[in-house]
C-alpha cells in the first residue's frame, strides 16, 4: 500500500473486503510466505540459517519493513510477531483479519496456465461490454475451471 500511496495518494483509493460469498464469509486465496532455498547451493547450512532467521521474529520485523513500500513480508508467518506493532497503518488489519478468518490455500494443480487465461478472457470480456452479463459469464468460467479441474485430475 506504501507505494500506491506514493504513486497514486492515499485518498485515491481504498482497501475493503471482498463482498461476502455464497458461504456469508469474505474468503480469498492464501498461501503464506515463502523462502526458496536452491538445490545444488555450496552452502545448504547458510541457506538453513537463512531460513530460519526470515521466520524468526527479527526477520519477520524486518521483512515488513514497517510502512515503507520496500516489504518483503507482507503479513508475519510467526505467531510472536504483533503486525500492529510494526504496522502503524491500520489498513493492515483489513489484510491480517481476511487472512486469519477467510483465507484458503490455493489448490495444488499441476498447470495454472488454463486457469489463468480462462479467468483472463471472461473478465476481459465482461469489462469490454457493458450489455455482458456477469452471472452467466461466471456461471460458464466456473464450468470451465471444472472441467479443467477433471482434466488435470486435480478435483478435491
């Protein structure tokens, strides 16, 4: 958020929740950080060490960054870690609640690529015409993930 308000101002826009679903929940997608460690590295002890301190409560301080746009953590893995503490902005906490109430992991499947540009061409398409209609359009993309989904052998 730092740096859109620095490119575009703060009172140029908002962050609310996604409207609530189906279920009555606002849910999104979430996975969490990650730390990738390189097969092969002639140090597999540093890259360890590494990886522990990004997990630790300094370097999930530290990752955060404060309010600053230079984040690299942008909600703390670490259950010692208060984001309030670090994060004085309390749009934040639009973000932590989401994630601690209504996130789940994004599913495993082996090619995103189908989903990614089904998803692509229908909300394209729908902002493109304003005569489009939205629950039909989305009626058929979730047909379309479906099928994708059996294809790829990856229903839950």
């Amino acid at each position: 958020m730092a740096r859109f308000d620095k490119n575009l101002g703060k009172d140029k826009y908002e962050v609310v929740a996604l409207p609530a679903g189906p279920g009555g929940k606002s849910v999104s997608l979430a996975e969490g950080e990650n730390v990738y460690l390189m097969a092969g590295s002639a140090d597999p002890e540093g890259q360890a060490r590494f990886a522990e301190y990004a997990m630790s409560p300094e370097g999930q301080t530290l990752g955060m960054a404060g309010d600053t746009d230079g984040n690299v953590v942008r909600l703390p893995v670490n259950a010692k870690v208060d984001m309030s503490a670090v994060r004085k902005d309390t749009r934040w906490q639009l973000f932590a609640g989401i994630y601690q109430d209504g996130a789940r992991y994004v599913p495993v499947v082996p090619d995103w690529t189908p989903f990614r540009q089904s998803s692509a061409d229908t909300l394209n398409a729908l902002v493109a015409d304003c005569a489009a209609d939205p629950k039909a359009a989305l009626s058929k993309l979730s047909q379309t993930f479906a099928d994708e989904l059996a294809a790829q052998k990856a229903q839950a």
